[in-house]
C-alpha cells in the first residue's frame, strides 16, 4: 500500500509541474492525487470507521486553511476592483530606472507582507507593465517582483501560505516570525536588488504612454479599511485565542457590510460589479482547489507514516536543523512549499520542536523564499510568468541564480542572528 501510495503521489506531483507542456490546470491533478491516495488508504484499512475518522480531523485543518485563504482572496480583489491599489502606485513616478526599481522591489516586500505574495506579485508587475515600455527591462523587473514578492511574504503570518500554515498550525507566534525573519528575508532580497541595480544603473524610464487608472468612488475607504481589517487579524488570533480563519472571515464580514454602504446608491449594474459577492466569483478558486488536492495527498502519506519515516532518514542523514530546513527549501524550488511544508509539519511534531524553535522559523524563511529560484518554484511566479510571458530558461540564466545567491545570504544571516 505504501510504496502505492507514494508511486500515486510522484505522478501526481509530475502532472502538477508539467502544468503547462500538458495543458491541464494543476488543480485538477491536484485533487485526483488526493482522492486516489485517501481511497488507497481506505481499501488497506483495519477499520472503515477509524479511517474515516482519520479523514475528518485532517479536513477540519485543511478547511480552516482554505477559509483564512477565501477570506483574504476575498478581500483583496474587492479592493482591486474599486481600483483601489492605484492610490498607491498611482504616487510612483520617476525618470531613473534604478529608482524606480527600488521603489518597487521595496514596496512589495512590504505590501506583500500585508497582503500575500502572490497579489503582490500580480499587482506589481501590472503596475511595471504600465510604467515601462521596455520589455526587457519588465522582465528585469518582473524577476525582482517574484523574489521581493516572496521574501515579504516569508517573515509574515498572513503574507505566504507556507508561513500562514505553520501560523495556523501553532508552529510559530506572529510577533515572533516577525522579529525573527524580517531581516533575514530583507538580505534575500536585498543582494539581487543591488545586482540588478548595477546592471540597470544609468538607464532612464521611458515615459509612459497610458493613462493612469482612476480610482472608483469609495476606492479610498475600500482600501484603507481592507487593508486595517487583514493587519487586524493577527491581533484577533492573539487576543481571542481563535484561529486565525474566524478572524479573516470576521474581517470578510464587516468590508462586505462596509461596501454594502458603500455603494447603496449607485446604479444596479455598478452595485453587482463591487459587491463582495462579485469579488467572490472573480477570485482565484483553482488555487483553493490545488491547495486542497495537495493537502490531502500530503495528509495521507501522514496517516500511513511515509512522512515520519522521512523525517528519521532526515535527522539520520543530515543531522542538523538548518541543513534540514536548507534542503527543504531548495526542494520548494522545484516542487511547490504548500506540500513541503505540510509535510515537515506531520513529520515533525510541537514535542520535538516546540513553538517558535528556530526549525520552524527557518522553515518558514527557506521554504517561503526559495520557490524564487525557479520560476514554477512559487505561485507568485507563475503568476508572473503568465502575465510577461517570460521564457523558462531565460529565468533560469539570468534570474535564478540572483535569487539562489539572495537566499543563501538570508540563511547566513538568520544563523548569524541566533548565534548572536
């Protein structure tokens, strides 16, 4: 059963990679995978009933993944839609391209720590593609995006998913990763800005031709307080002692009463188009899906020990807790860290590694940051790549190893950090 198992679980982790030679959106690959590997499991059980059971308890952790996911999905294409991201980068305006770079690796490490990486990502690079005409400067700024992007979200609960879980799982506190990683995941980003910035120094940004996006009325509310109810959710978790999930969809709950207000006046046709109800139908549901499919495979190999059993041959092998988490991370480089990540955390348990142990901090800095070496490493870059149209190998040559070099620097650091 369990060389079966694993067998279901590579193919099925094939077809996820291969998304594009294939054809075939990752998520549906995703979801066979997860069901194959829990009715394997439930043809070679003892028990029916314990099986299913077993099943129930891994759900109940799955959903209250995808439901903090619904929530900020949610929230932040309500924001998008009232065109609300163009009071910000509507402010940017400069003739230096290596200004202009700056300003947009700098803030979106921090925009993606406030939202999540992959709409940082998105937003960004839209945001490029209107200030420059260049196209192979947007792609330099594009490669830039996809690791700031990924370095923001790293050393914030709610700004990667892989972080999000550990959050959720009781691995890590909020302010802890904060203060642990937010100068770790700052050098990942940090040396290839200065790379790419010496390469790009004393070019000029072509003036842009298109004309700004204007704000919907009420945009500015919209964002503001969007923006303040997914700060406030960490604060919920710490004060309520809830998980995280009742905080985001407490947040989803008071913007949709927000907007309803918002625009109660407005014409029928303008009240469907910036109704939460439409940015329900707008978000990217696919990627629940995936996250879903993966999870549950990964919950699978878990209940039949696979995991564990990986977990000794680690210790065994590695033996030591940064090499682990080193190793982890540059594996979320060629496979996607959801799973990685979920696997580390049914592979290692709170008695081993109680909450806030520098494993998890560091798992949370190495799987959160090198997705950024390849560029179907992470979400965020395959969001970018899709939206550029930028070549596999062309990242791959000029790209990848910027980010690899980001990533080592990080690791440094955050040892150099708690050996101090």
């Amino acid at each position: 059963m369990t060389a079966l198992l694993i067998i279901v679980f590579v193919v099925g982790y094939l077809a996820i990679a291969f998304e594009h030679p294939l054809r075939i959106n990752k998520a549906a690959p995703a979801l066979v995978t997860g069901v194959l590997c829990w009715l394997i499991y439930f043809l070679n059980a003892h028990s029916v009933e314990e099986a299913n059971e077993q099943l129930v308890v891994h759900l109940g952790d799955i959903a209250s993944i995808l439901f903090f996911l619904l929530g900020a999905m949610t929230i932040v294409e309500l924001i998008d839609s009232y065109n609300g991201f163009a009071i910000i980068t509507g402010r940017i305006n400069t003739t230096s391209m290596v200004k202009l770079l700056v300003i947009i690796t700098i803030f979106t490490f921090f925009l993606s720590a406030l939202l999540d990486n992959l709409t940082t990502a998105i937003v960004m690079t839209s945001l490029v593609s209107k200030l420059l005409q260049n196209k192979e400067a947007r792609l330099w700024f594009a490669g830039m995006i996809i690791i700031a992007a990924n370095a923001g979200g790293a050393w914030s609960p709610i700004g990667d998913v892989t972080t999000t879980m550990l959050w959720i799982g009781g691995q890590v506190t909020a302010l802890n990763i904060i203060k642990a990683l937010i100068l770790p995941s700052l050098v990942v980003c940090l040396v290839p800005l200065l790379i790419i910035a010496l390469k790009l120094k004393g070019k000029k940004v072509i003036a842009n031709t298109e004309g700004k996006t204007e704000v919907t009325e009420g945009g500015n509310i919209i964002l503001f307080s969007g923006v303040a109810l997914l700060i406030c959710v960490p604060v919920f978790k710490t004060l309520t002692h809830l998980p995280p999930f009742m905080g985001m969809l407490l947040a989803l709950a008071i913007i949709w009463i927000i907007s309803t207000i918002v625009h109660f006046r407005k014409q029928t046709w303008e009240n469907k188009k910036l109704s939460v109800a439409n940015a329900l139908q707008k978000i990217d549901t696919p990627s629940i899906l995936f996250f879903l499919g993966i999870l549950l495979a990964v919950s699978a190999l878990q209940t039949v020990g696979v995991l564990g059993s990986l977990a000794q041959y680690l210790n065994t092998s590695l033996k030591s807790d940064y090499a682990i988490g080193t190793a982890l991370g540059v594996l979320s480089a060629i496979v996607d860290n959801v799973p990685l990540v979920a696997a580390s955390q049914g592979m290692y348990t709170l008695d081993q590694f109680p909450t806030d142990h520098r494993f998890w901090e560091f798992l949370a800095l190495t799987s959160g940051t090198g997705g950024s070496m390849i560029i179907i490493g992470s979400a965020a870059g395959v969001a970018v790549m899709g939206i550029e149209k930028i070549n596999f190998m062309w990242y791959l040559r000029k790209i990848s190893w910027l980010a690899m070099a980001g990533f080592a620097a990080g690791i440094l650091l955050y040892i150099l950090q708690e050996g101090l």
